[in-house]
C-alpha cells in the first residue's frame, strides 16, 4: 500500500520515484579463490554449497554479491555455488561498423572483454546501476508497479555470467550501412538462483544493456567509439541453447548479389579475364587461394572468412570494391605451395608451436572465434566417480564413464568440425577431482584404480575410438611416493605401477597415429622425483609433455628464469635437447597469483623463444577463460614467431 501511494504521488507531481531496496547485510557467496594449495590442478574445484543467508529485509528474496564475488564476475571466473544453480543463455545479434582498417578481430575480443567488465557484474547487481531505481517518470502507473515488483522479485536474482562471442558468416548488414560492417552474436551465460525466470532475466539484461534507450548504441554505452570503430548497435535478444546453437535468429534486409560482386562465387574480374583458379580447401594449402575468392586460406588450409581465417584483415561483409583474387602474403613469409609438407618459418603446427585448449565439459563450448585459433583441443575430463560434496563417490572398480564434450552434452558433430578444421582432439583423464596431492583435499579416486591398468587402458582406447578421439592426455595430480607432503600415503610402489603401465598400454594400444601425453604440476616435475624418472624412462612413448606451470614452484610471470631452468632440465634430460617436445602451461584465472593474462603469457613465451627459437608452444586452463578468444589470440601471435625449420 505504502508503495503504491509513493509511486501515484510521484507520477502526479511529474517528478521521478527513486525506490532503492537496501540490503544492510553482505549477504552473498563466499569468496571466490581458494587458497592456492586447493588451485593447483588444472580442474575446478569440487561445486560449492550455495549460501543459504537471508536477507533481513522482506522485500528482497536474495542477497546483494559479495564484494569478492562482484570482482570475479568482472574478471570472468566462477563464484562460489554457481555449478548447482540453474543456467539460461541469451542471444545478441550485434552489428559491428568499423572504418576502413576492418579489424574486426580486434574489435570483438575488445567489445567482449568490456561487456565481461563493464555490463555483467551489473546483471549481478553488483553496481547502483544495476539496481534499476525506477526513474522512468513517463511510464504509466501501471508500468511502474510491474517493473517494482520484478525489482522486489528478482533483484540479485543472477548469481554469475559470462559472456563469449563469434561473427556470422551469413548474415548480412542492414541496407543503409556503407561502411565496413559484420553481423555477430554475443551469447550470454547465466547462473540463476531460481527456475522460471527466463522472461525476468530477459528484462534485466534489457535494462543493463540499454536495449530500452534506443538512441544509444552499445558501442556509445561503452565508450568504444573511436576512428577504427564507427559503432556497435544491437539488433535483437533472443534465449538460446548456448554458444553453439542455431545460427542468429535475425531478420535482416535481402541482399542482391548481383549488386555486391565479392558475394558471387562465380566472380570474374573485368580486369583479370583469366582468374587464379584457387586450390585451398579441406586442410590443403594449395595456392594459398580459394576457389571463392570472397573467402580467405587458412594457415592450414580451410577456406572462410572468419577472423580465424583472415587474421587481422577478414574479407569484409557487403563491399563495393571486389576483392582481389591474389593472396598477398607478408614479405618474410614464401607463398604455400602444394608440392611440399614442410612448415614454413613462422607458424604454428601440430609437431611444435602449438596452441592447447583445455575444454572444461561441464562449461560452455568454445566458440568458433576461439577455437579457430587452437592446435589441439583437451576435452576435460574422464573420471571415474560421481561428483559430491565434499568428496566424490568413486568408482570401486574404477569404471570411467563415456564423458561429455562441452556443455555437459556429447556433442559428436562439434568434434568432428573441430577435426575437419585440423585439431587434434584429446581427452584427459583424472584431474584434481580424482585425488590431488596437496593439503584439504579427501578424494582419493585414484586408489581405486591401482591395480587395475589393463581395465583403464581398456576403457581409454574404448572411449577414445567411440568418440573419434586423437589421443588420451594423463592429468595426474595425486600422490606417487610413500609419505610424500607428510601425507601418510603408503601406496608409492602400486602408483609408481600405475602411472607406467597405463602409459606403456595406452602406447601400445592405441591406433599407431595417436597423441599420448601427460600434464603434470611442475612440483612432481622437479629432478628425481619418481615421477619425473617415470617420463624420462618412457619419453620414447610418448608425443610431448605438458608441465604446468602455475600454482606449483614456478612463477614464470615474475621470476621467468626459475621457470626456463625448470624447462631446461625437460628439455635436456628427458627429450634429449628436443624443445618441441615440451609444452609450456599456462593458467588464465582460476590459479591465484599464478594467472597470466594474454599479453603477460605472450611476454613468456616470447622469451622462451629467446633460448629456444623453436619450442613446443603453450596449453592453457581453460577454455572458458579465453573471453572472446582475447588470450589466445595474444599468445597464438607470440607462438606464431617460433622460427622451426622443417
């Protein structure tokens, strides 16, 4: 009653209502980040216990984010519950105008990184805006009452989100753009602390993205309107299935092709009566030229005109000016030719200088932005328990279950465009929910399949064949010498056993072509430890090795010479001076004072190319934490300048 006495008197003197709802307390989730003895692995933690605290006020049915909560949301990483609460994905198509220089790569990655930290703490309600005081005087009484009561209703409602992005290959500008211009799509991923809440949530992000304020565009909202980037304006907002569903659900104006020439396939230049005939395609290099001249050549041979494909300089949507049918390669770089397998100077490749990408399956799948930009591709993880809190139920007989890909979903066909496209696809088994080997932590899953190394070669082999799989990555984090840590373990011997025979097996095992590696915490990699003499036994079994190098005893951010001297001994004692056969890990934001961001990791491993000018590349954890691709493609351009002969 009392607020509907506020709201008609302010609305008949025509002055604006402000209703702010405050919460006294700082009811929200416990921090965020562990201490760095629970972050070691490369895999999250265990899901927390979402916070059960209520708000003293009646009004308000959850309780403001916490301060640490507020501050993981901007930086793009989990809070704590978020993993048993609801999740819904929206969404936006986006027009993106920029001036001639066309660097849309730039420009997404850019726009991305500014909604993760500008607009999605906001959804959370983690700034006063976000709160939606209702100052909207012109609205009807009516209108306002249904907008205070979502307030009442639904504020604080959203626990995280996160936010990833991709260009549509398809979809065209609106007719009345002449500049350069992309369709994309920002999808959204929301944690909600309540089911129903679809239309709520799609009112919120209205509210914060400014969807209700027509004449400002989401570039002008946040601030990225400069020369390069004429606007950014969105379109529509939609509820998806996530990153990877139907393309836009946009209606854009027809398009004659015959007005745009680059959109023909058929294109032949009045200037050129003889066209190259290209030959790029379907993971040949060719003549560096695709058949459709509107589309750019891979560095690995796949025809689009995606970032991925274009790099810095993508053939652009609508243009006026065909393009030219001759590919112009940088003066450092010769022209690819089929005649030879060798890798040019400068580049990325399977056998060195790679890019790896852990994928968590529990997580969104990466977009193709991302993805585009890796060498291989991690599916994380096979286990062999059921998660629980606290500690995870294990499997006595250590049976590992046939896992999902990425957002929690087999997601066959996303395999199979990821190998077409040139990936190796792994999947990694164990990680820190089988048993980790630092202080706090109860899962012991591990134990359970000592003894049992035939049953898990067999099962790795069975799962990796089934899903089409390149090969089985060992993330083993757990103990492996007697007492070790003061730990009172006792089962070093059948460890030991373990670790080598799944090796050997998965090695003899596999189909001959098949990627075997290990990841471990660079801790166990140190100078005779057992397990380091285990790897260096059987370097002859497997592809390369991939140390982490984070939350461990290396800071490569702050003291890169302990971690070259770590790299060193690898390189030297157990791959016999092969760099290419070790792969530099990397951790983005889930590893404490360990995290690297993208030009911190490209700074590391640029260096590295100081001693070793052709190394074995990098891996990082995690997917996810690659927002718009931003950290990837820093550090793929620092890789890229390895200088491999042959």
């Amino acid at each position: 009653m009392c607020l509907l006495a506020l709201l008609l008197i302010a609305i008949a003197g025509g002055v604006a209502a402000y209703i702010i709802l405050v919460d006294p307390l700082n009811v929200g989730s416990a921090p965020m980040t562990p201490p760095v003895s629970d972050q070691i692995s490369k895999t999250p933690s265990e899901s927390p216990t979402v916070s059960t605290s209520k708000a003293p006020s009646e009004t308000l049915l959850f309780g403001p984010p916490s301060k640490e909560d507020c501050e993981a949301i901007r930086n793009g990483q989990r809070v704590d519950g978020q993993y048993e609460l609801g999740v819904l994905y929206f969404d936006i198509a986006i027009e993106i105008i920029l001036d001639e220089e066309r660097n849309f790569a730039g420009a997404m990655a850019t726009l991305i990184m500014e909604v993760q930290q500008e607009l999605l703490p906001s959804l959370a309600g983690c700034t006063d805006s976000s709160r939606r005081s209702l100052e909207h005087t012109r609205e009807d009484s009516q209108t306002l009452l249904q907008k205070s009561r979502r307030l009442e209703d639904d504020q604080y409602s959203i626990a995280n989100a996160f936010v990833s992005g991709d260009y549509d290959n398809e979809a065209a500008c609106r007719d009345d753009v002449v500049e350069d211009c992309r369709i994309g799509k920002l999808t959204l991923e929301i944690f909600v602390k309540r089911d129903g809440q679809e239309s709520a949530v799609e009112g919120i992000i209205n509210d914060v993205f400014g969807m209700n304020e027509p004449s400002q565009s989401l570039g002008n909202k946040l601030e990225l309107v400069e020369d390069s980037v004429l606007d950014i304006r969105i379109l529509t907002l939609d509820p998806s299935n996530g990153p990877n569903s139907a393309p836009l659900p946009i209606a854009v104006p027809s398009v004659d092709p015959s007005a745009f020439p680059s959109l023909s396939p058929s294109i032949t230049l009045s200037d050129n009566p003889d066209p190259v005939v290209g030959t790029c395609g379907n993971g040949s290099l060719g003549n560096g030229i695709c058949s459709d001249p509107s589309l750019c050549c891979s560095q690995w041979g796949w025809c689009d005109n995606s970032p991925g494909h274009c790099g810095d300089n993508p053939t652009p949507f609508p243009t006026l000016q065909p393009p030219s049918p001759v590919q112009t390669l940088p003066p450092t770089q010769a022209a690819p030719t089929p005649t030879t397998n060798d890798s040019p100077p400068n580049s990325m490749d399977a056998e060195h200088s790679r890019l790896i990408a852990y994928v968590g399956n529990w997580q969104a799948c990466p977009t193709r932005y991302q993805w585009e930009q890796y060498t291989h591709i991690v599916i994380s993880f096979g286990v062999s328990y059921t998660w629980s809190p606290g500690k995870n139920q294990c499997s006595a007989a250590c049976d590992i279950a046939t896992p999902p890909v990425c957002s929690n979903a087999p997601n066959p066909t996303l395999i199979q465009e990821w190998k077409d496209a040139g990936k190796k696809v792994l999947l990694s088994f164990g990680g820190a929910g089988m048993g980790g080997s630092w202080a706090g932590d109860a899962n012991d899953c591990w134990e359970y399949c000592f003894g049992k190394e035939d049953h898990v070669v067999d099962q790795l082999v069975s799962i990796a064949n089934n899903m089409n799989l390149d090969g089985i990555d060992l993330d083993y984090e757990y103990f492996y010498e007697d007492n070790q840590n003061n730990s009172g373990f006792s089962k070093g011997t059948e460890a030991q056993h373990f670790l080598s025979s799944v090796t050997t097996g998965l090695r003899q095992k596999l189909p001959s072509d098949s990627i075997v590696t290990h990841a471990p915490m660079d801790v166990d990699l140190q100078l005779g430890t057992d397990y380091y003499n285990i790897l260096k036994n059987q370097a002859h079994e497997l592809d390369f090795l991939m140390p982490q190098y984070y939350n461990g005893v290396t800071r490569p951010g702050s003291n890169f010479v302990g971690a070259l001297n770590h790299y060193t001994v690898l390189v030297d004692e157990i791959f016999q001076g092969d760099p290419t056969k070790i792969v530099f890990g990397f951790c983005i934001a889930d590893c404490g004072d360990s995290n690297l961001n993208g030009s911190q990791s490209a700074l590391v491993m640029t260096q590295l190319q100081s001693t070793y000018p052709c190394n074995g590349g990098a891996f990082f954890w995690i997917a996810q934490h690659d927002v718009g691709g931003a950290w990837s493609a820093s550090v793929s351009t620092a890789i890229g300048q390895n200088v491999c002969q042959g």
